[in-house]
C-alpha cells in the first residue's frame, strides 16, 4: 500500500510535504472535509482501491528452499561431494557420518533464520487499534484496518494513533513519541505547519501512527497509512534489509574457500602421481579421497556449534540472551558500540535534580533534611507549587498517573517530605489554567486565595514583578541571577521550569488569563531530566579500557544527548564533547558523513533512517558494529548492524526481533560483560583451531608424501575419519568449556580484518603438523620393520598419534599455566578442569576399543596392540612437549593476555 498511498488528488501544493502545508490547502490536497470527512461511498472506494490500513510481510520464500540455503558454503559443498563419492565406492558408514554433520549445522540454522524473519508480524501487531473516525458527519468507532487517506481521526488522552495525521485542531495534545523519535518526553502538538526540512522529532503538527496521547484531544486528517506511514517505512527497511554475515560467518567462508582450492589441488596431484607411478587407478583414487577427508576438518563445524552454543548459555547467566549463534563471536570483535540514549543509557524516567530558590542553587538530595527547607522558605514554596499545580495522580495499585514532568514533580516534593494528601486539603483547587504548547504555562487556583504558575522561564518570569526570598519576605526580582541559574541547570542537560505565586480575590470563583498576567511572585526553579543509569558510566569506562568507542544515537535534542554524553563519560576527554543533529547530518556529503562519525560521539534529532545511514557509515569504514535500542525506530538500525542488542524488559517487540541479543535486565553494562564472554568463545574457537588443524595437516602430508614417493598408505581414509570425528572432536570439545582469562577486557578489539588463521597460528599449525606427519610415518615404518603388518603398522601410527595430540592438548588448555610447577597448586590447576580431563579419559577409551576390540578391528582394518607396542606409541609424548611450547611461543592462543586463567565460579 505504500506506493498508491503517496498518491496526490490536487497537483496544487505536490511538492511539499504535508507538514508543510497549512489547512486550507492539506484539505484541498486531501480532497476531504475538515469537518464532516470523507463521505461513506468515497471512503469505500479508497479502501478498495489502495488496500486496508495494515502492514503485511512480503510472502516470505518456501521453506524447503530456505534449508537448501543453509548447505551454501564452500566447505559444506565439499564435505558434500566427499560422502557422494564414498557412497559411490560403498562406504554408506562415512558418508552417512559425513552429511550427518552438515545436516545439524543446516537444521541449526534453519530455526535461527526462522525465528529472526518474524519482526514483521510483530510490527504489524503494533499499530492495530481502533480509532474514532467522522465520515460523513456521523461519528464513528472503527478498526484502524479501514482508515483511508482523507479520513477525519479524533484523538484523546490513553489512545494510540492509527496513522500519519497531519493535525487540524489540537487542545493540549501531548503525544509519547520515544519508540518512534526517541524523545524521552511527551511533546506538545499543535497545529502549526512546520518547514520542509523539519527533523521528524519536530514535525508538531504531525501525529505519528503507533505514538500514544498522554494528554489532551485533537483532530487531523490521515495523509500516509501502513507502508506509507512512518512507521511503515520501518517496515519496508527491514524487508529489504538481507541479514548481514558476522565477522566470524565471514572469516570461516574465507577458510572454506581458499581450503576447498587447496583441497583440490592436492587431491588431483596425489591421483596424477599415484598414476604416473603406475599405481592402479582405484587405488590412487581411494588414495586422493582419504587426502580429502584428511585434509577436511570435518569436526570443526560441530566444534564451532558446540563453542557457540556454550557461549550462549554463560552470556545467559550474565543477563543476555543470543538469538543467533554467530553474534556470540561477533560481540567480542566489536569495536564500536552505537547505543540509544532514552531507556539504555538512561533510566526513561524524569527526576528533578536540582532546585533553585533565593539565590541557592542545590540538589533534591541535600533536601531531605527538614532544616534545609526551614533555613529557605523559598524552597518550600517552590515544592509545594510542583505539588499543587499538577494533573498527576496517585494510582489505586500505589504509583503515579500522568505526564513524565508532572510525576516527577510529584516524586521530588514526596522526597522532600511533602505530603500530597494534606497539602490539598489544605489547598483546594478550584480552578485551573491547562497547559497548552501556545502559552508555556499552566495555573490554578486555590481555596487557600493563592494562584500559583509553572511554566516555561521565557513564559512565567516576564509575568514576575518580585520574588520569594530565604525568610519567606518579597524582595526585588533578580533577572540575571535567575538566567544564570537556568544556564547552568540547562547546560546538565535539565530542562527546567518556573514556578511563582499570586494573590487571588477571597472566594474568587474562576482564574481567567488576565489574573496571571502580571504582578506575580516568582518562588524558584525545577531542573528535572532522565537520568543516566548508575552501572552506565562505569560500563562505558570499561569499554574504553577495551578499546570499544561509545557513540549516542538518539532522536532527543543536541544539548540534552551532550549533557548525558557527558555524564557517563563518552568522547576521547582530549577535548570538548561535539554531535550533530539529524537536519546536519542531512546536508553532509558522504565524504564528510565517514569521517563525521569516526570522529564525533553524539548524534541527536536523529531520524530512523539516519541511524541506518550512521550503522552503515561506521560499516564502511571497517567497523564492527554492535547497536543498542529498544524502540520501534530502532529495529532497521538493529538488523543492519553486526550485532543487535535490544532491550529484553522494556523495549518494543518489534526491537527486540529484530535484534541478534536481548538484554534481560535492560542493562547497557550488560553489553560489557557480554563482549568479554564473546572475547572468551573466539579465543576458544582459536584453540580448536590450533588443535584439529594439525592433524589434518598431518593426515594430508602423509597421503601426499606417500603417493609422491610410491609408499604404502600410512594410514587408510577409515583411519582418518576416525582421527577427525571421534578421536579430535572427544577432546577439542573440552576446549570450549575453558573460562575466561583474566584481563581480556584490557586488550584491544581484534582488527576487523584479522584472517582467522593468522600468520603465528599459521606457523604454529604447520610446526605441529611437521611433527604428526613425522610421527606417523616413524611408527608405521618402525612397525613395518619389527614385522608388523600393514594393519598392525597403520594401528601403530594412529595410536602415537593420538597419545601426542593429548600432550599437545594440554598445552593449549589453561591448565598449562600450572603443570610446569610442582606440587599441588600445579595438580590443583588440572583438578578445576573436569570438562578436559573427561575428554582426555574417553579419547582414550575410545582408542582401547579402536585397537583392542576385534569387531573395531575388522571395521577400521586395525589390530590388537601388545603392551610393548602400546609403550612405543607413548615415546612420541615426550618430544610432542617442546614442540607444543614452541608452538605456544609462535602464536600464544592459550592466553594472550599473559595472566592465569581463572574460571567464572572463582572469581565470582
């Protein structure tokens, strides 16, 4: 419905958007009646034409095709490939082992996928209402599903709005736009045209469907339903928006593709060598698939799953909960975090902060003390104002009801001692001036023959003659101090308001404007805002420690994101704090938009597709980049970026689907935490690495070797696979259950354009692959020579194999930090890993039956090994020790940061 909504029925005024346009022409433009609304029978017509008032997910692709996508990638297609061929030369055991592991990683992220697409249908959800309408003269009570371009809404306080309406008539309308703008406060509407290039946030004379009215009544024209909505535009973003690969999905295509190339390469030079030979061909065919299932780490996938899934359920434990298992890996490489300002970094809630009165300027705190409000009448008075000319209202179940300001005037006196009951018995209203956007102030009048006023400053002050002093006496009224007071409360990021009193007639009936209009007595200054969170201001100093910038998005005005900026700590501190606002930002070339927020901190008045713009700036300069929302403007900006966070408690479900995390406790320092523990899953993933790989490696040297000089295969295609599926997975799975080390948070965020194999991994890999190659062709041909045959031989070599990787286990483990010392703190260190010493027990179980059991012997072509054999496949442990050092020295994977390891638990 998007496109025919935009539809013009008068090419007078076209050009121009309807917050632009004035009355007389919205209404022509419109082809509508401001006062009757559109007739029945045109009212059906536009319905039929243009479609229901709703927003509809695009028909989403058919499942089947969506699992077939999850077997696209490289490594995938080559495992596989692999299992066809092994069927092909009956060996259904591992082909079916072979596509049985390709099969869960697809099913995995089938359900992920799933689940993610579904932010439509709770878009939709949240803008179904029902709305009162005018047609043809007649009021009417209708589902927001029929409203049509042209339609006359009626709006009042506690309705939501159904779509975009450009407002005709406004009585103290105030409209909730924080899941939408990101302003923390109610905003007065009124009926005013704003300019063409007016930020959403200041549009006053639009009502923006899913906003609420917190006060007041109002009508207005729709100009924009379901797609062409706001809102709907939101809608239309996050269809289009193609999920975004993490850094980690990213690396691992990048590894599948260049070993699928090498894979290959080395296939078909073993197969033509072995021909060139003359070797049979189905021998050198067998030969060429046991190097590819060699040199395929067919364990890796269930390895990354499992290390993931891990991850998963610390970061659960600490408050966030993953919806994708890639965004795990993906919060520990980030490197800027892009938050929302209302309701992540602040408490969504108003407090006053600090109050002036006769020249004192002080915190509510300082207040609870009864003797401060003795020592200053002034201050008294100016409580008692916010107590008394205020709609809020205490709830039956024991809170507050009303305007954000209101209640928290209300909170500030209660905190003072005030009590609201006995202050209106001993003050009855009688009569009251509401707020309204035109006039800056509100008024009532009191049975207690007293008037009192809050306000705007550049409202209530010029209607001032004198002021309250300390004693509670009149003294003249001191302009410049006031201002100053009010600066200084502003530039804290307050918004502040005035408060004086009046005189009013014995038994004076009603209060008209003409009675505030001067000769009052100004009593003080209420300087409230959002408070940041008390946890923020530290979280944020730990991401800087980490190398992670902090950068605040928000749709609230410039001088109030600078004031919390500022309070909890973000910029570089080598100068003052800058931003920019949405209209700046609109007029930078792209150019200057890259460097722009690589350099500033603090974007304000910022529209929904402006924080896109931002994610996708920050992006392109090589970013990774996790952002933080909770509100319906927030969720294009979630899925672009590499890691969405949204607010599990409080936010939106529109946010909280479109995003790859929740926070369960609507905590920014969660975030912290959980970039440790995704810091932690990576460097576990870089052990598995370190461990598989070599023995890969090393099962592919030995075939190629052998086919290149004419030798018997040291080890068969079976043996292989039973090395990487069995032997390596039983222990490198251990690895990631390893805690995290100390200091991770002190290290600076991995370059995004780090390979996953580095070149120290790399060196190291190919050290110990060096090594196993070594090692299995000096047991086969020391079992060859000692009269073995080729069974006993191969069963020899997969045997020291094993034993060593064990060694070499342990020396990536954290336990390698404590088997150097002697005595029981080094004996302690490997007791407090029970994961790894379960891996190592059962790997070597495995290894029993592997060789010892007759029904294991005729399946894997392998023999029995008497204890004098079983004693020289240990000897290669001894020397595997120093390889594994030097190894740890080339790329220092175990612990970078050079502390111990401790576990979770302890340090807790």
């Amino acid at each position: 419905m998007s496109g025919p909504t935009t539809r013009l029925w008068d090419e007078n005024h076209q050009d121009l958007p309807f917050h632009a346009l004035e009355g007389a022409a919205l209404v022509t433009r419109l082809g509508s009646d401001p006062e009757r609304g559109l007739s029945d029978e045109e009212a059906a017509r536009r319905l039929s034409r243009f479609g229901p008032n709703q927003l509809t997910a695009l028909p989403g692709r058919p499942g089947w095709l969506r699992f077939l996508d999850q077997f696209h990638n490289p490594l995938l297609y080559t495992l596989l490939v692999t299992g066809l061929i092994k069927l092909w030369i009956d060996s259904l055991g591992e082909a079916l082992v072979i596509w049985s592991v390709t099969l869960i990683n697809a099913v995995i992220g089938f359900v992920q996928e799933d689940r993610a697409e579904s932010s439509i249908a709770a878009l939709a959800q949240s803008v179904r209402t029902q709305v009162d309408a005018v047609r043809g003269g007649r009021e009417l009570r209708l589902p927001s599903e029929q409203l049509v371009i042209g339609d006359l809404v009626r709006l009042s306080a506690g309705a939501r709005v159904p779509a975009d309406l450009r407002l005709l008539q406004v009585r103290e309308l105030r409209l909730d736009e924080s899941a939408l703008t990101g302003e923390s406060l109610p905003v007065s509407k009124s009926a005013q045209a704003a300019p063409v290039d007016a930020a959403l946030g200041d549009r006053l004379g639009m009502a923006h469907a899913g906003s609420f009215v917190t006060a007041g009544q109002a009508t207005g024209l729709v100009v924009a339903c379901a797609g062409a909505s706001e809102v709907g535009q939101i809608s239309t973003v996050l269809r289009q928006r193609q999920s975004l690969s993490t850094p980690l999905t990213r690396k691992f295509q990048r590894f599948s593709q260049t070993l699928l190339k090498l894979i290959l390469v080395l296939a078909a030079l073993t197969f033509a060598v072995g021909l060139i030979r003359q070797r049979s061909s189905a021998e050198m065919f067998d030969g060429a698939v046991a190097l590819a299932v060699g040199a395929i780490p067919e364990e890796l996938p269930a390895i990354v799953t499992v290390t993931l899934a891990i991850g998963v359920k610390r970061m659960a434990r600490r408050n966030a909960i993953i919806r994708k298992l890639p965004a795990v890996e993906a919060l520990g490489s980030t490197t800027v975090i892009c938050s929302d300002k209302t309701g992540t970094l602040t408490q969504n809630r108003m407090l006053v902060r600090e109050i002036y009165a006769a020249g004192d300027l002080c915190t509510l705190e300082s207040l609870w003390d009864q003797e401060s409000l003795v020592a200053n009448r002034a201050m008294g008075e100016t409580l008692l104002a916010g107590l008394l000319c205020n709609d809020a209202r205490h709830s039956e179940e024991g809170g507050l009801v009303g305007d954000p300001t209101e209640t928290a005037l209300l909170v500030a006196a209660r905190s003072a001692g005030l009590d609201h009951e006995r202050s209106l018995i001993e003050h009855p209203r009688r009569d009251a001036i509401p707020f309204e956007s035109e006039r800056q102030y509100m008024a009532t009048l009191h049975g207690s023959a007293r008037i009192l006023v809050k306000g705007s400053v550049e409202a209530v002050l010029p209607r001032c003659l004198s002021q309250l002093n300390a004693t509670g006496s009149d003294e003249p009224l001191d302009d410049e101090a006031i201002h100053e007071a009010v600066a200084s409360m502003a530039g804290r990021g307050q918004r502040v308001l005035a408060f004086a009193v009046g005189l009013a007639q014995p038994q004076q009936p009603s209060l008209e404007e003409h009675h505030v209009a001067r000769g009052l007595q100004f009593v003080g200054l209420q300087g409230m805002l959002d408070p940041p969170r008390p946890e923020v201001i530290a979280a944020v100093a730990a991401c800087r420690a980490a190398g992670i910038r902090v950068k605040m998005i928000t749709g609230d005005h410039l001088e109030t994101a600078l004031a919390i900026a500022g309070q909890i700590g973000l910029g570089s501190g080598d100068g003052p704090l800058e931003g920019l606002d949405g209209p700046a930002l609109t007029r930078l070339a792209p150019d200057s938009l890259a460097s722009s927020v690589e350099r500033l901190d603090v974007f304000a008045r910022v529209a929904p597709a402006q924080k896109l713009e931002l994610v996708r700036a920050l992006q392109a300069n090589g970013e990774i980049v996790a952002m933080t929302g909770d509100g319906v403007n927030d969720a294009p900006a979630l899925k672009q970026a590499d890691i969405g966070i949204a607010m599990g408690r409080g936010g939106t479900e529109v946010a909280r689907e479109a995003a790859d995390m929740l926070l369960t406790d609507d905590n920014f320092a969660t975030i912290e935490a959980a970039v440790e523990e995704g810091r932690a899953v990576y460097l576990n993933l870089r052990k598995s690495l370190a461990f598989v790989l070599p023995v890969n490696g090393a099962a592919s040297m030995t075939i190629l070797l052998a086919a290149l000089l004419g030798l018997e295969l040291p080890v068969t295609a079976l043996q292989v696979l039973w090395l990487n599926m069995v032997s390596s997975l039983t222990m490198s799975v251990p690895l990631a259950f390893e805690p995290r080390c100390e200091g991770l948070m002190l290290q600076p965020p991995r370059p995004p354009r780090q390979p996953l194999l580095t070149g120290g991994l790399i060196q190291r890999i190919l050290l110990v692959s060096m090594f196993n190659w070594a090692l299995i062709f000096s047991l086969f041909a020391w079992g060859r020579h000692d009269g073995l045959d080729l069974a006993g031989a191969r069963t020899m070599a997969v045997q020291g194999l094993v034993l060593a990787q064990m060694v070499y286990l342990l020396s990536i483990s954290q336990v390698s930090k404590g088997l150097h010392r002697l005595g029981e703190r080094g004996w302690g260190q490997l007791t407090q890993a029970p994961v790894l010493l379960l891996g190592l027990a059962l790997a070597l179980m495995l290894q029993v039956t592997f060789s010892q059991l007759a029904w294991m012997n005729q399946l894997f072509g392998t023999e029995a090994l008497s204890l004098k054999q079983w004693l020289i496949c240990a000897l290669p442990m001894l020397p595997m020790l120093p390889v594994a050092l030097a190894g740890q020295r080339l790329d220092p994977t175990t612990d970078p940061t050079g502390r111990e390891l401790v576990p979770v638990e302890r340090r807790a």
